[in-house]
C-alpha cells in the first residue's frame, strides 16, 4: 500500500519532469485546490436521491484524486506532515464538538450551546 508521502512523492516526480514547479506557489495549488472541489460538487449538483444512485463513480473519483493532489502539494509546499496536521486538527475538533453535546446533530460548534 502506497503512503501519503510516497503518493506525494509521485506527485512531485511528475510535476517536476514538465517543469510545472514554477506554476505551483501556495496561491494557484490553494485556487486550484478550490476549483477541483468545486468540479466534485458539480457531479453532485441538482441531483435527486434516485440520480445520485446512479453517479458515475469514476468520475467522483477523478476529481476526489486532483482534490487530493493539490491538498497534497499545498502541505508539501509548507512542509506539513498530513499525519500530524490531521491529529491535530481531529483533536481540535473534539474539543469544539464533545460526543455529549453533538452526538447525532449537525449544528456548527458555535450552535451546540456550549
């Protein structure tokens, strides 16, 4: 099984053998990064229950994967390592959102009556 950084690693080879590094500051990866997303949520505007269903999984993942690539050079550009900024970040969110008090709602942690 492939890690995040042998993925990452994959990632760099690639855009370094087109000289495309020159193109990858953290603006355009972040704006890129936006507009892959917002290529993913394409595939799911204005469908009901029944279309989603029938969605073209391929496709989902295409645009999950260029998701994950730029997330993926975005962190390398600042030096982040994935494991420690997602343990962080799940701790954080533990603190915002106590099993106690957000179990089975889906309020923003400023709703939860804290």
């Amino acid at each position: 099984m492939d890690t995040i950084e042998e993925i990452t690693r994959l990632l760099i080879a690639f855009r370094d053998a087109r000289n495309w590094q020159q193109f990858h500051n953290p603006k355009d990866l972040a704006l890129a990064l936006s507009i892959e997303a917002a290529e993913l949520n394409e595939l799911f505007l204005w469908k009901t229950q029944e279309q989603l269903a029938q969605i073209d999984t391929t496709r989902v993942a295409e645009e999950l994967a260029d998701v994950l690539a730029y997330a993926l050079m975005l962190a390398e550009k600042y030096h982040f390592d994935i494991a420690t900024i997602m343990r962080d970040k799940i701790a954080k969110n533990a603190v915002k959102y106590p099993v106690e008090q957000s179990r089975n709602l889906a309020l923003k942690y400023t709703e939860l009556g804290m």
